[in-house]
C-alpha cells in the first residue's frame, strides 16, 4: 500500500472529511448498527480492533473462492493466472488490514486497555463468521454484491479513522512507536499513523469500487 507524506495525509484526512458517506446498504447497516450496539458510538482503540477482525474477512472469502476456481479451470492457463492475479491482491488488501490490528492491539496494550473475553473476542469472532460466509456467498451468486458491500464497510472505516483524528488532536503530539514500524510505516505521530489507516481504507473502498462492473475474474 501507498505510504503518503504528512501534507498528504493532511489533504487525504480533509477530503474524507469534507466528502459525505456513501448510502450505505441492508447489510452493511446491520453490521455498523451491531458494533454500534456492542460497542457504543464513540470511537475506541477497542472498537477499531473489532472492525479491523472483521475488516479482513472479504478478502479471505474472495481468495478461497478464487482457489477453487483455479482447481476447476487449471486447463485454461491463461483465465488461471488472471484469477491468480486476484488472489495476490485479496491477500495484500488482507495483509494491510492485519498490520492494522496488530497495531491497534499493540496500542491497546500499551495503554493497559482491558477487554473481556465475551465482548472483545467472542462477539467480533462471531460477527467475522457471519461476514465471511455473506461475502463468500454474495460473492459467489453476483461478485458485484459483494465487492459493494466492502466498499461500505470501507467507506465507514475510512471516515471514523478521520473523524477520530479530527476529535482527538492530542493525538498530533503522540509518537508512533511500534514493533510494525518497519513492516507497515514510520509516521511523525499517532495522528499521521491513523490517518494512513484512513487512507488504506479509501483505497480499499476504491479497489472495491473499481470492481463493480468487471466480471468475475476478468
């Protein structure tokens, strides 16, 4: 994923600002009204980590579909390395958003956040589940359905990583430091930090976007 410079990360964070969200859909309303109920509204390290546990799992579904595709079309080298190609950018979209939780949790430790087992594990593994096997599903019947259902859930992520900057402006004066500094990026502050994770989501949302009217693995 594109690092961007702090200027860019201030420019990106104003346009997502200044930009409304998407309308979203049935689904991924049910999915912002659970963690809403779970979770409350305010923005939290805690909250965060949940979205990113379940932010990962269409990219997981995508890839296991794309696999038994290749099983079923290895006679056609040609479409295989096309569905191929997919794979290897569900994996480096699956990629970023685990630095995201590693981090988030690393953070969360760090600040000797506490969390219990039922709402901090239970619930966001159950919700992950039933992410999964919609996005596999939608994916499977129309991938269109599917990729515009992450485009949501990205398009809400990417506008409370901003938001949750603009509300916490301490967050300008705070480090980053983390074991993931080399794996995901080095940033001025904690600020520069969630606005990259911003970022990512838009670009995610984008990718996702940019999807709708292709067909499956063209």
């Amino acid at each position: 994923m594109e690092r961007l410079t702090p200027e860019q990360l201030k420019r990106e964070q104003a346009a997502t600002l200044a930009s409304p969200r998407m309308r979203y859909g049935l689904l991924a309303r049910m999915l912002f009204l659970t963690a809403d109920l779970f979770y409350g509204r305010r923005k939290s390290l805690s909250k965060f980590k949940v979205l990113e546990i379940i932010a990962r799992m269409p990219y997981q579904a995508w890839e296991n579909v794309a696999y038994i595709a290749m099983t079923h079309t290895h006679g056609e080298p040609g479409f295989a390395r096309r569905i191929f190609q997919r794979v290897q950018e569900s994996r480096i979209q699956q990629d970023n958003e685990q630095w995201h939780l590693l981090i988030l949790e690393e953070l969360k430790n760090n600040r000797g956040i506490r969390e219990n087992f039922f709402q901090h594990w239970l619930i966001p593994q159950a919700i992950a589940f039933f992410y999964y096997h919609i996005s596999w599903l939608l994916y499977v019947i129309r991938p269109r359905w599917s990729y515009l259902l992450n485009a949501h859930f990205e398009d809400h992520a990417e506008h409370e990583y901003m938001e949750f900057v603009a509300e916490n402006p301490a967050l300008e004066q705070e480090a980053f430091e983390s074991l993931f500094r080399d794996d995901y990026g080095h940033f001025s502050s904690l600020a520069d930090m969630f606005r990259q994770i911003g970022y990512d989501e838009k670009a995610h949302k984008l990718e996702s976007l940019a999807r709708l009217q292709a067909a499956r693995f063209q």
